[in-house]
C-alpha cells in the first residue's frame, strides 16, 4: 500500500447474501457479508452458509409450504461496522438488497448512525447479479485508491444506470412470497405466459414485457441488451436458480442478437432469492460501460 493509501485509511466494504456472489468469492475480495435468513418451519438458516443454493432448492421442493425469510437485525449490522472500525477501517461503504423488498437496508441505516465510522449505505434498488455488479464496481473504486465519497459514487453510479431482466419458471413463489410488487396482476394462470420482470426505479418488481414460453423470454431479454449496446457494449451478469442450461440458451440468444457485451460473470440464486424466484428463473444484469 502506498503511504498515500495508510493516510487516506482503509474503506471496508459490506454487503447482504442477496448480492449471491457467495462467502469465499466475497471474502478473498475482502468484503464482508451480512447473511439474511430463511426458514423452513422452525429451522433457520444462515443464506449462503448454512444453505447452499442446491440444498435449499431440493428443501423447498420437498416443503408443504412456502420458507419465510428475515432481514438482518440492526445490531447484526452494528457489529460488523464496529469490527471493521476496529480492524483500521476509516469509513464504511454498505452495499444492499432493494428496500421495497426487504428491511435490510434499513437495519443497515439504523446501524450506521450509531457506528463509530462514517457508513454510506447504498440500496441497490435491485437484487442477485445487479447487487453484484455494484459490489464489484466499489471494489474497483477501492482497488484504484479511491476514498470513501469516490467509493460510494462508484457505486450509485451503476445503481443509477443498472437494469435486471428476468423470467421465472412460475409466478407462484413471488406471488406467495408477497414479492410480485406491479407484477401481481400477471399471475392470472395464463397458459405458459411467461412475463420478463424488471426492476423500476423505486426498486419494485414490474412487467417488462408478455410473452408465450421460456424461449421467448430469452429472445426478448436478448433483443433489449441488443438494443442497449448500440451505442456502447454494457457490462453483463447473468442470474439462473439451478438452471445451466438456460444461462447457455441466453448467452447464445445474445450473441445471436448482436449484443455488445463485457461478461461478468454467472451468478446462480441463494436461498432467499430462490424463494421468491422459485427453480429454473434466469435473468441478466446490465449497465453501459
């Protein structure tokens, strides 16, 4: 480090398990995460640490009713700013889950008024792959010698410019779920309608676009990266709950559209994504570089 860096002092980074890029990646990038929680009747699991994707997706398949899931406590928040406080961190970014569709983020702010250094909480307004994308646009920020005010517009830089399609096998655990936000109405059983979901600015979920099968979806998802990246290519992550083949069904609908794009990485759901999103949902983060 260079001396430069020692006097500017070390920004942590502190993200939720929604970001899906899992414990190991997160921790050899030294970012720290805050785990949200699911349950399956009486037994709680840590998201990402006691619950792989693949357990927890043969658990919900075998469950008679839907888990239920909980946001962080404050204090679980206050500790972690705290012991990065202590470690030599200076300021703190925090980079989190769309507070229309989780209370995490707010647990976040009421920790960081109290915390002993400066917290800039960030809320994604976008959950999985999209909260991973900033993720690692703060990290480069950090890696470039960045401060914590360069940290923090790093990332509501993508916030502002970040869009997420995506197309779930079934409706039926968003809707149960209490997730499915403007996309309530579409959960008519309408014969293999499969709607593409956004994200809106507010950070609630809201139909894209109707179409008639999986493939379709793709298409479409595809077409819109396309359009996009007509003046530019896009930085690009793709999200699927255990379902491969669909993340090489759109990588090929992409190159057959013509979308210019730098990829990021595949991104597969964790346990409280996959309670809402259900088995088999595939989607794609983007934002123009």
């Amino acid at each position: 480090m260079t001396d430069e860096g020692i006097a500017m002092g070390k920004i942590g980074i502190v993200c939720d398990s929604t970001c899906d890029l899992g414990p190991k990646w997160l921790a050899d990038h030294d970012v720290v995460m805050v785990p949200l929680k699911v349950l399956f009747g009486d037994t709680t699991y840590l998201d990402w640490i006691d619950i792989t994707p693949e357990t927890f997706f043969d658990k919900l398949a075998a469950a008679p009713d839907l888990p239920k899931t909980s946001q962080p406590t404050p204090s679980e928040f206050a500790e972690v700013y705290q012991s990065l406080a202590d470690d030599g961190c200076t300021g703190i970014v925090s980079i989190h889950i769309t507070a229309p569709l989780s209370g995490t983020y707010e647990s976040a702010m009421m920790a960081a008024a109290n915390a002993p250094v400066p917290v800039r909480v960030i809320n994604t307004r976008i959950v999985t792959a999209g909260e991973g994308l900033v993720i690692k646009a703060a990290l480069r920020a950090r890696q470039a010698g960045g401060d914590l005010d360069a940290i923090a517009q790093a990332a509501e830089h993508v916030v502002d410019n970040l869009r997420l399609l995506f197309a779930l096998d079934t409706l039926d655990y968003l809707v149960k779920g209490g997730r499915a936000g403007k996309a309530q109405g579409l959960a008519a059983s309408l014969l293999n309608i499969k709607p593409v979901l956004t994200f809106n600015t507010e950070g609630t979920i809201e139909p894209f676009k109707k179409v008639k099968g999986t493939k379709k979806a793709i298409a479409e998802m595809a077409a819109q990266v396309a359009a996009d990246s007509v003046d530019g290519p896009v930085r690009l992550a793709i999200l699927h709950s255990i379902a491969p083949h669909l993340v090489d069904e759109l990588h090929a609908a992409l190159d057959a559209a013509g979308a210019r794009y730098e990829y990021d990485a595949d991104y597969e759901c964790g346990a409280v994504i996959g309670t809402y999103a259900g088995p088999g949902a595939v989607g794609l983060a983007y934002y123009p570089l």
